[in-house]
C-alpha cells in the first residue's frame, strides 16, 4: 500500500523546524530530505528514520525495523511524530550526524572512435 500525500504533508509540517524539509516519491513511497540529505523514509503511512548514535540517544530505546523488506533496519517511530518539537529534533540531529550527498557528475558523451588517417 502507497502513502498517502496528506501524511507526507503533515510529516513534513512536523519536521520544518529542523531545517528545509523537502520530499520526493519513490517506488509509490517517499524519501524525507532535510537540508538536502535523506533523513527518513515513508512506506505504508509508517516513519523510518536513519539510525545513528545522536538518534539513538535522542530516542532513548528505538524500535528498529526495516521500512521495506530486504532493506537495512531504520529508527520506526510509530506515533511520536504528533510531538512537532521531539521530532524536529530528531531529525535535526539526524541530519546533522548524515555525510553530505555526493555531488552530481555531469553524464558526458563519449567522443566517437576516431579513423585512421588515409596518407
């Protein structure tokens, strides 16, 4: 089952303290960024943050769970994103702990194989 586009909205509502929160849909779920780094998935309508120590510590004792199967275990919070300021904070921190993206290469075209000369 798909998210929903209004809990994405109201994720990220939740989350603008913590910088610019944007989003982009994925394989019919979503990708939370934060300041230009992937922070947390949506699938299912369920919020799956990338673990890190400062999360941990943050959280106290997370649950962890796959957001997808074959995928590696995230943070699930299960409803404690309805507290905007506990939230913002985490992803904050998230954020903040996250390496920034590498930056784009520019696809370039292979130059054609040259031709001998003819003498």
């Amino acid at each position: 089952m798909a998210s929903d586009p209004e809990f994405i909205d109201f994720l990220a509502d939740q989350m603008a303290e913590a910088g610019e929160i944007t989003y982009k849909k994925m394989f019919g779920e979503y990708a939370l960024y934060c300041n230009g780094k992937v922070v947390a998935l949506v699938c299912d309508n369920q919020l799956f943050v990338k673990p890190t120590e400062g999360g941990r510590a943050h959280i106290g004792a997370p649950v962890e769970a796959p957001p997808y199967p074959g995928a590696k275990n995230s943070f699930w919070i299960e409803d404690a994103f309805e507290d905007r300021e506990w939230i913002g904070a985490l992803i904050r921190i998230t954020a903040r702990a996250l390496p920034d993206p590498k930056p784009k290469q520019k696809k370039t075209r292979a130059a054609p194989p040259r031709r001998p000369r003819r003498k």
